[in-house]
C-alpha cells in the first residue's frame, strides 16, 4: 500500500473515530484536524503520538491523502481547498448536498490529476460483491427486481431528511450491481411522522429500462427493530442478504409466467458461507492504493455524481 506520506482526517465525529480506528489498526500513520477541545482531549488520551491541527489549512504541508468525515453541508468547501492543494480526497456520502457542488469537485480532481472518492463503504461489503459474482456469472438468470430496507429507531437528524442519511448505501449498491446504469424513472414518497420539517420515512422506486430491472428502496427511522436486508429475484434464483446478520441466502425459487405460480420445487434454501472483512477496511486499502487516479473504480466522483442525482431527484418530490 501506497502511503509514504501520512493520512489527515479531517473531523472525529461518530464515524470519524471509526475510520481512526480503522487506520490504527492497519498501522497507517495518520493526523486529526478537530476543533472541539474536548474531543481533541480524550483522543490524545488514546492517541498521544498523533498529530492535531485545529483547520486543515496547518496541515497541508505533511499529508497527501485526506478523509472528509465532517457534516454534509462542509464536504465542499473542505474537499476542493484540498483539491485545490492537489491531495487526494475521501469524503464520507454524501458527497455533497447537491449534484453541482460534487460535478465541481470531481472536474477539480481530473484537472489536477488527483483521487476524488466517496464513502459508499458497502459497495465493499463482501456479501455485496459475492452477489455482484452471482449476478456476471448469470446464476440468478435474468434480473427482474432489487429491493432494499434500512429501518430503525433514530436516529433522527436534524440537518437532514432519512433519504439524505440512509438511502445512499442503498442507491450506491443498486447501481454498483446494475454496473453503474443510470435508472431512466425515479420517483419517491415520504411522511414526515416525528419532525414536520423533515422527512423521517421514504420510499423510492427506480426503473432501469436499459436492463428491464426494477427497484425500490425503502428507508425509515421509526421501526421499533432494526432491518438492513437486500434482495434481488432473477428468473431462476433469488439471494437475500441480511445486513444486520450478515446472512447471505440463495433461494431457489422463480416466478413461472406461464401459470404465475412461484415454484421452489421443494429445495432448500443454501446458506452461502464467505470471509468476511469490514467494508471501511477495504475501502479505505482501495482509496490508498488508488492514489493520484480521478478515475477511480466503484466510489469515484461519476459514481458519486450518479448517487447524488438520483438523491437530488428522488427528494425533490417529497412534499
């Protein structure tokens, strides 16, 4: 792995100390740019060899490789002054808050040949890529429908709406299994149940013509139990995968158009077995050793402009 020079994470929040973590265990040399003095102070605590800047601005000078976990709203402003100071980029979904920002950012990267990523960490996810493999090797047969649930109880943000906050692990691994097809139909429905001003329960449908697949993905912050589950129906199989169990099933079962009836012809339901790796371990493995290449596979600035859209244009039909 490339990484001479060390890593700078930029914000320790909730999931900012878990890619900290992340770096400490792979022995990645890595500095912290935080503000909060007391986050500063119980980190030291932990990490009293690491490096803390108070603005990203003091810490160009030591790092070529950034990781962007702070809010939404601040992912442009601090992704392009690191652009702008030519290091590669990882910045935590969503990339930004609206599809020109992230188009700026990724022509930014391109011009000075640098990586642009973002955080779609479950495109990595073992499971997700060993459905990718059932799916190229035809053994569902032909794709017919991909549904996604992500539902629990909070939490419930306040700066941005459940589809903002749970829906792009899903859209991303929709269009990573459908090879990064645009959907030609997108249309969502939401309630704003616990805060009239935002919305805490969505579902969006999306249609790809091009591949005659269908999807929705239905996300909801209260559920009294939590179900992260994806399945996908092809015309000979069906795989299901639990992500809150990481159960990955193969269903022999089909929808026969000449009766519709669904047939399974008595056979069992196959637990499929996998290693298992955490998906920010791998993502972050693939961000480092895919430095100084805007044309990153999987999580680079298109990918992430297609993820965004579809968010931009699914939310602008919540009412």
């Amino acid at each position: 792995m490339n990484s001479q020079k060390k890593v700078c994470v930029v914000g320790v929040g909730y999931w900012g100390k878990n890619y900290i973590k992340t770096l400490s265990k792979l022995s990645i040399p890595f500095s912290i740019v935080e503000k909060n003095a007391k986050v500063i102070t119980e980190l030291k605590k932990e990490y009293p060899k690491i490096d803390f800047y108070n603005n990203v601005e003091d810490s160009f000078q030591d790092h070529d490789s950034y990781i962007i976990v702070t809010p939404p709203a601040t992912h442009y402003e601090i992704g392009m002054k690191c652009l702008n100071q030519k290091k590669n980029v990882l910045i935590e979904k969503p990339l930004t808050l609206n599809p020109r920002d992230s188009e700026l950012l990724y022509k930014k990267a391109k011009d000075v040949n640098k990586t642009l990523a973002v955080g779609h960490l479950l495109i990595f996810h073992p499971a997700i890529r060993l459905i990718k493999e059932y799916i190229d090797n035809n053994d569902l047969g032909n794709l017919q429908y991909i549904y996604s649930n992500r539902l629990n109880l909070g939490k419930v943000r306040q700066d941005e709406n459940v589809l903002w906050s749970l829906a792009p692990h899903d859209v991303s691994i929709i269009q990573f299994l459908l090879n990064f097809s645009y959907p030609n139909k997108i249309q969502c429905i939401g309630s704003q149940v616990a805060n009239e001003k935002m919305h805490d329960i969505t579902t969006t449908f999306l249609e790809y013509s091009d591949q005659n697949v269908d999807a929705h993905i239905f996300v909801n912050w209260l559920n009294p139990f939590k179900d992260h589950s994806l399945v996908v129906v092809g015309d000979k199989k069906m795989i299901t995968f639990n992500g809150v169990t990481n159960e990955l099933l193969l269903h022999n079962k089909f929808l026969n158009k000449e009766n519709f009836n669904i047939e399974s012809f008595d056979v069992p339901v196959e637990k499929i077995d996998y290693e298992f790796d955490y998906p920010l371990t791998l993502q972050i493995k693939h961000f480092l050793n895919n430095k100084n290449n805007p044309n990153i596979k999987y999580i680079g600035g298109k990918e992430a402009i297609d993820v965004m859209n579809i968010l931009h244009d699914a939310s602008s039909q919540l009412l």
